[in-house]
C-alpha cells in the first residue's frame, strides 16, 4: 500500500524569521485587562465624583457613563482579538510552505465552448 503525502514541504524553503507579531502577541493579555479594569475603575469613580440637581439626573447620568465604558470595553476586546487574528494569520504564513497535489481543470487553458 502506498502511503499517501497530503503535503510536501517545498525544498529548499527557509523559514522566515518571527517578527512584530510575536511582540502583539505577547502584548494583548496586558492590553485586554487594562481595556477592561480601566473603564471599570472610571464607572466606580463616577460614583463619587458625579453630580447633578436631583437622584433622578444622576441616576441618568450614571446609567449612561456606564453604557459608554461597557461600549468601550467591547471595542478594545474586538480590537484585540482583531489583532490577534491578523498576528496568527502571519503567523501562520511564515511558516514552512507545502506543495500541494495539483488538482487538474478541465478548461484551464481554454473555456469550455
């Protein structure tokens, strides 16, 4: 039986040394918790530090200072796993290169007619 090689590596191919994505890589972890305990720590201060002419207004204010730093918070944890996409995707593209079986079509050169 023979055995079958899905992919090759190609010869000769010389991997490509890791660059800028392992240093954001390594720096998400750090940028998601400070993303997330930063507008958490500015939603408690506003407790103390907002004010307004009746409990209603700051009720309303509160509430809506709160909705800003959950929105901010969703937008650096998309920002981030965005970011770690594209270093993985690069990531992955330096990496060893395969050839893989060709795969013949019928009209490659020619259309059908």
């Amino acid at each position: 039986m023979a055995r079958v090689a899905w992919l090759n590596k190609l010869p000769g191919y010389q991997r490509t040394p890791y660059g800028y994505e392992w240093v954001l890589l390594r720096r998400m972890p750090k940028v998601v918790v400070a993303g997330t305990l930063l507008p958490a720590l500015l939603s408690g201060a506003a407790r103390f530090f907002m004010t307004a002419s009746n409990s209603a207004e700051l009720a309303r204010r509160l509430q809506l200072f709160d909705f800003v730093m959950i929105g901010l918070v969703v937008f650096v944890w998309m920002l981030a796993l965005t970011v770690v996409m594209g270093c993985v995707v690069v990531w992955l593209m330096k990496g060893p290169a395969f050839v893989a079986d060709a795969y013949e079509v019928s009209h490659s050169d020619e259309p059908k007619r």
